[in-house]
C-alpha cells in the first residue's frame, strides 16, 4: 500500500486531515482541569523512556498519515517542550512531502529562550494555553506556581521568532477564571493573536468534571459582544472546532470552542497519536490502537511501512467516532440533578496523555 496509500475517509464520510502527535506524557504544570496534582503526584508512574516512540517511529508514523491525506501536524504532550531534541523532529516532519502546517501547543513556560531554535527547525506555528491575566488565578490553575508574565515573555519571543500570529487557549471553568475572561479579551485585542475560548471538557477521568462547572459557548459570546461587539465569521477551513467572532471596531477575532455545548463531531478529521504510540481517533476514545507494535515488528514478508498503511486505514475508515454528539444523555442527566454512577462513565484517556 506504501506509496499509494491514498486518501481514507471513515464510515461517517470524514477524511483524515490533521495528526495530533503527543510526544511526552510528562508536564511541568498540574493543571487542575488536567493533570491534578492528587493523582499526577511525585509518585506517579509515566511512560518509560524506552516505551516512548522515537524520532523515526514518529516520522514513519507522520508520513503514513500523510500518505492518507494528512495536511497538518500539531506537536502535543503533555508540555512537548520537555522532550529533549524536539527540533530535530521538528525538522524531519517539516520535510515530509503533502505536511503544509505544522504547529505546537505549548504552555509556553519554555517558549521564550527555544522559540527561535523552534522556528528555524521548521516549525510555523504555536498555540499557547493561558488561562488567566490574574496572577493568583493563573498559579492557583497551573497549580505550580507558575506566573503570567513568563508565559507572556515567551508570547513575545515567539512572535519575535517568526512563529506569529500566535493562538492563545483560555479553559473556562465557572467560579475559577470566568471572571477573567473580558480581562484577557482586552489584552490580546488588537494584537494580531486570536484568543480561543474553550467549554470546560470531560475529557479523561481524573479532573472532576461536572456540568455545573461548564461555562457555555453562547454566554461567552454574550459577554464579549455587550463589552465589545461581535460579529460572526464563517470558518477558515472545514473541521475548524472554534467558532469565530470579530470585533465589530475591526480589531482582531476571537474563537469560542464548545464541544461540550455545541459538538463539532460531524466534521471531525483529527487522529492522535500518544507518545507510546497509542492511535485515538476521537479526543474522548477510552481506547486506542497500537501503532508501536506495528512499527517495531517484522511482517512476514511486507515492509514496515507497508504494515502501518494497512493498519492506518484499516482504523480510520472503520471510525465511527461522535462522542460529543452522544453525550447529551449523560449531560441532560446531570442537569436534570440525577445522579450518574461512576461505573457509567467510560474511563477515558487523559488529555495529558494525547495532547487535547
């Protein structure tokens, strides 16, 4: 199949466009809405060095997928900025034939003096995750004390590097740092960046999601448009999960991504690949497919890479992913006050894991 894999679409109709690479499982944060420090604690045990994909693995892996229709890679973890020797991954997924965006998300506590080195690898883009301008809110939520201004330095280098606009993430938890929001709004307005608001996820199993916590999609927008003016946009691509509003004065947009309110499943074209190289072909999967096996054994008479097409398109044009389209009987339970068993909630993987 190497070399002819061809474009794959899946049982829905939808094509694989975009491949989400996690490459550590570790992070220098403990996010509460995503690696909790009760669980993620000194003790626990991540992935062994020897258990991660290595360099070539994970450029096998890429240039199946863009053999499949893959167009864009995004560089995930856990913080992939931990993982030593990324700009030279960097470079190799840079060089892959049919890759025309490849991008990062960061939390940006390494960004300021590895933007440049980043950059000149080949990478074009970075999104970083801040969830706050309050100092007291942004350490209490990174649960390491970790301040604003150093994520905003690395902001700043990165844009110095070449690697702007940059996208910045805000999670929004109700009673957390949803007072933050038209703060951060005003911040970044008129900077070129786009600030991406995002409905708190049940995503994994440890964060204590509840609906209740959930600040929606459509009062973010309510609260933006009285304080600013909004206009909608029609998306830039399709599969884009955020929604876009420009500012009615003309100075910049803004993204609201609502998976939780308003799913965008029928557009889906997202694999991830966790840093062992477990292939999750929905964000909320609590399974996965091993592509480390296939890249590590022999196959009676066929090449590697013959093996990883064939097991590449046999997973995704039998996906039937659409879990943010089904959760509405859980969701609507909670809201009606019921009470919902944790023996009914699938045990998912964690975000930390496959990179959001």
């Amino acid at each position: 199949m190497t070399g002819d894999a061809g474009l794959v679409t899946d049982i829905l109709g939808r094509p694989v466009r975009d491949l989400r690479i996690s490459v550590t499982d570790r992070c220098n944060f403990r996010c509460t809405y995503c690696m909790p420090k009760e669980v993620f604690h000194r003790d626990f045990q991540y992935l062994a060095r020897s258990a991660l994909l290595d360099f070539d693995e994970i450029e096998r892996v890429a240039r199946s997928f863009a053999r499949h229709g893959v167009t864009k890679l995004r560089l995930t973890g856990g913080e992939p900025l931990l993982r030593r020797g990324l700009e030279d991954l960097i470079a190799r997924l840079a060089a892959i034939p049919g890759i025309d965006d490849l991008a990062m998300t960061t939390n940006g506590a390494l960004l300021e003096r590895k933007a440049s080195g980043l950059a000149a690898a080949g990478l074009r883009r970075v999104t970083v995750s801040l969830d706050s301008l309050d100092d007291a809110v942004f350490m209490a939520m990174n649960d390491v004390g970790f301040p604003v201004r150093q994520v905003l330095d690395g902001i700043a280098a990165a844009v110095e590097a070449g690697l702007g606009p940059i996208k910045i993430n805000m999670v929004v938890k109700r009673g957390v740092n949803d007072a933050s929001v038209v703060d951060m709004a005003r911040h970044f307005k008129g900077t070129g960046h786009t600030l991406r608001f995002i409905e708190y996820m049940d995503v994994g199993s440890t964060n204590g999601w509840r609906l209740d916590d959930v600040v929606t999609a459509a009062s973010i927008v309510e609260v933006l448009d009285r304080e600013f003016g909004l206009e909608p946009i029609e998306p830039s691509y399709t599969g884009e999960v955020a929604t876009r509003w420009r500012y009615s004065d003309g100075t910049g947009e803004v993204g609201v991504i609502g998976s939780v309110t308003k799913p965008f499943c029928g557009d889906c074209t997202r694999a991830r690949l966790s840093a062992e190289g477990m292939l999750y072909t929905c964000l909320f999967a609590a399974d996965g497919t091993d592509l480390r096996e296939v890249v590590r054994s022999s196959h009676d008479g066929r090449t590697v890479d013959e093996a990883l097409d064939q097991r590449v398109h046999q997973v995704w044009s039998n996906r039937t992913d659409r879990y943010s389209e089904t959760r509405s009987s859980v969701t609507d339970g909670l809201a009606a006050g019921l009470t919902i068993r944790p023996a009914t909630r699938p045990v998912k993987v964690e975000m930390s894991h496959i990179g959001g």
